[in-house]
C-alpha cells in the first residue's frame, strides 16, 4: 500500500503518540495515591498536522518564485503558574521550512460550567525564526525574524492527562495538537 509522503509523518505521529499513551496511561493509573510529581503543572505537546487555508503565494518581488508550503510541526512545554495563567516555550518548522520559536505566556478559561473538559486557551509572546525572505508572511516581525504574536485555541480535556487543542494561525491555517499534563 503507497502512503502520500504528506501522510506518513502524520500516522508516525500518531503511532508513537498512542503508544506513548499507554505508557503514561500505565504509569499514572500506578501511582493513584501518590503525591504529586515535581513536573505538576506541566503540559507536553505536540502538533503533528497543521491545515494551511491557501497555497503559498508570493506576495512580494524578493520571495522565491513558486513556494510550496513545508511539513509543519511543533513541541512545546506548558506550565500552569496558577488556576488560569500559564506560560510556555514551543519549537516549530514553520511553513517555509525554518526552525522556529514561540516563548509565551497565557491564559486559559473554562466558559461552560456543565463542560469543565472544553477550554479556551489564549497566549501572547515573542517569536523568532520567520527570517527574509519571509519576514512579512506574520505581522509585527522584522527581517532577522523577531516578533510578537497572539494565538488563540480551543481544545477538549480527554480524562486527568489527555488533551487536544486547535490553534488559530491568524488568516494562513489552523494547528492540531495533542498533550499530556503532568499531575
């Protein structure tokens, strides 16, 4: 059976994301009367796929002609810092196949009384790695590739330690990440 090279890193994904699951799974459902570990609080993620709204396009004379959207992919590391705030440092390969970084801080509501799993998660921070010639591809970045950023998400707490949250990328696409909080 042939597997389009876009979805191979997508199912290796997910293959060693669920095994790893068993992993955690085992090891949390050991420790049930335990005290808490020295990582509570902190959150692992990571976002194997990211849906682009559009093509790349060249929208200015010094970018390369004929672009093509890269394999996107994220990790990052979460700490809870109270009952809303968080903060966070993520590395990324952004769409055009640069290595990137997003040190952030946070906040994240849960809106719905009767739904306590659902939650809505905005952050804001520096961000560093969109470098010339595609500087101009996020807003309020300069050509060494710093600037700041807000992302906006939406996710949904499967059980103690399970998570899945939708990143909002401005107007260019949409990120699915999974993570496992440390309790």
């Amino acid at each position: 059976m042939m597997i389009s090279a876009v979805l191979r890193p997508v199912l290796l994904s997910a293959t060693l994301l669920l095994s790893s699951a068993s992993i955690f799974a085992a090891s949390a459902d050991s420790a049930v009367d335990a005290p808490p570990s020295a990582l509570a609080g902190w959150m692992i993620g990571y976002a194997p796929y990211t849906h682009h709204f559009s093509d790349a396009k060249k929208e200015h004379d010094f970018e390369p002609d004929e672009e093509k959207h890269k394999y996107v992919w994220l990790l990052t590391a979460e700490k809870e810092l109270g009952e809303r705030e968080l903060a966070g440092f993520a590395v990324f390969n952004n769409s055009f196949g640069q290595f990137s970084q997003y040190g952030y801080y946070g906040w994240k509501f849960r809106p719905l009384d009767s739904h306590q799993a659902f939650f809505f998660k905005l952050t804001g921070g520096v961000i560093h790695g969109y470098k010339y010639p595609y500087n101009k591809k996020i807003p309020l970045n300069n050509k060494n590739g710093w600037g700041v950023t807000v992302i906006p998400a939406i996710g949904w707490d499967f059980g103690h330690n399970w998570g899945a949250q939708v990143n909002l990328l401005g107007k260019s696409a949409l990120m699915f990440q999974a993570s496992y909080t440390f309790r």
